[in-house]
C-alpha cells in the first residue's frame, strides 16, 4: 500500500502543484510524494479549466502514485471516494461523487480532482478541496455554486485525512470501488444531459444509472438505449 504524504514539498506559493508533482515525477520522485501549496497562480481544473482558491483556505494537493499498474483502472473514481472519507472522518457532512470525480455535498461542489498520468511509469493526483472559504470568497463567476468543509477544520488536518484515505483506496478492488461509488453516486435516477459521446458535437440526454466496472457513466436514453459514457470524451452539462 502507497503510504501518501512521504515526502512531502510544501510550496508557499507555486504555479500549479500539478506542474510540479508532473516535474518531481518525471524526475523519478517515489511513489507516495506529495507536494502542497499556500496559493497556487495558475492552478488546473479538468477539461483545461483554471482552479483557484483563496490562500491557506483550501488543500491544494498533488500526490504521485509510481507506478500507475492495471489495477489502478478506476483510480479516477477512487479518489473522490478517498476525500469524502476523510472529510467525514473531520466534520459532519455527508459526501456524495458527481461523476466522474467532483465531490459534492449539499448539491454544492466540495472538492475536484485532476489526474495527469503517463501510463505506466506514473499518475499525478492533483486534489483541490475547499477546507475554510467563506461563501463571499468564492469567484462569483463559478459554474456551480460551492462549499467548504467548515466546521473549524484546518488545511494540515485534511491533509492528513486525505493522504491516509488515499493509500487506502487508490489500491482498492474495481469491485469495492464500484460499490461505494455506488453508495456515493450523487446522479443516480437523475437526468443527465452531455456533450461529446460519438465525436465532439455529439449531444444525449437520459436517466444515470450508476457506472460500469470500467468507471463508464451508464444512461438509459429516452428512447431506451443503455450507453456507457467515457469520461475522457464526454461533458456533464447542466440539466433539469
Ligand atoms: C476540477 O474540478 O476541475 C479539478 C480541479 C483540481 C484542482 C487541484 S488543486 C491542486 C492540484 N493542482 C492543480 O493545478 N490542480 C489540482
């Protein structure tokens, strides 16, 4: 089992701890180093989004797991499952995984993670969760609202959960994932709409109905047909 946090690089301020966990691994840091920041200039969101978070108020995380094997297939769903563990385990809040890796609590964006990886030497988890930002520091133009932990928790403290959780799931069975991914799905029986599937301007709607043991979305059309959706190639966008 990966024991996340050993060593760790804490940088006051950086660019990206992505970038930097990139570099550290391609420099053949071990598996396990994780690197953290105060505030981050030009941090990344999936689909070459910008990240950014007030100073010392959110996790700004990037573990290296080295090296990236088979079994890490459904490391993409394991490692939300990770954070809504270890923010449980500080405050009471209850976690759900919007496919296909944002936590969410209250229908409120938590946490998100970015994986970078190159197969099969390593993956790069990068992991931003907001700890303590007040509603009014948020930037007004997010695309979903968001939340924070709360509850007096401090940036260190989920650090610890985090990187704790993390060895646990990251080498967890695609079975175990897919079960508690399905405890967690925050959009199961709810209507979905994406982009993307069948080439770029392809566009569907239907019911999700969990994910398959490859981590694929499953919707149920509403002309009835079952499709697994591909997160690498599909967008969620906003649905009734
Ligand atoms: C998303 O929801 O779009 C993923 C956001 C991931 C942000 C984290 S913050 C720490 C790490 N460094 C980055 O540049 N991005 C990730």
């Amino acid at each position: 089992m990966t024991a996340f946090g050993h060593p760790r690089r804490h940088l006051a301020n950086t660019d990206s701890t992505n970038a930097r966990g990139r570099q550290l691994a391609i420099e053949g840091a071990p598996g396990g180093t994780v690197v953290t920041a105060d505030l981050q200039t030009a941090g990344r969101g999936r689909r070459g989004r910008t990240w950014s978070a007030p100073a010392g108020k959110a996790l700004l995380c990037s573990a290296i797991l080295a090296p990236l094997e088979l079994r890490h297939s459904l490391l993409p769903l394991a490692v939300p499952l990770a954070v809504c563990e270890a923010v449980e385990s500080l405050a009471p809040l209850e976690c759900l995984v919007k496919w296909p890796n944002d936590v969410w609590v209250a229908e409120r964006k938590l946490a998100g993670v970015l994986i970078e990886a190159e197969p099969p030497a390593w993956a790069v988890i990068g992991i931003g969760l907001n700890v303590a930002i007040e509603p009014t520091e948020f930037p007004p133009d997010l695309r979903q609202p968001a939340i924070s932990v709360g509850h007096g928790v401090g940036v260190e403290a989920a650090l610890d959960a985090v990187c704790e959780r993390l060895g646990s799931w990251v080498g967890a069975t695609s079975e175990r994932v897919v079960a508690e991914y399905t405890e967690r799905d925050a959009l199961a029986g709810r209507r979905v709409s994406w982009v993307g599937a069948g080439g770029q301007t392809a566009e569907g709607t239907g019911v999700a109905q969990g994910v398959d043991e490859r981590g694929n979305l499953i919707v149920v059309t509403t002309e009835g047909q079952r499709l697994g959706l591909g997160a690498g190639e599909v967008q969620l966008v906003e649905s009734g």
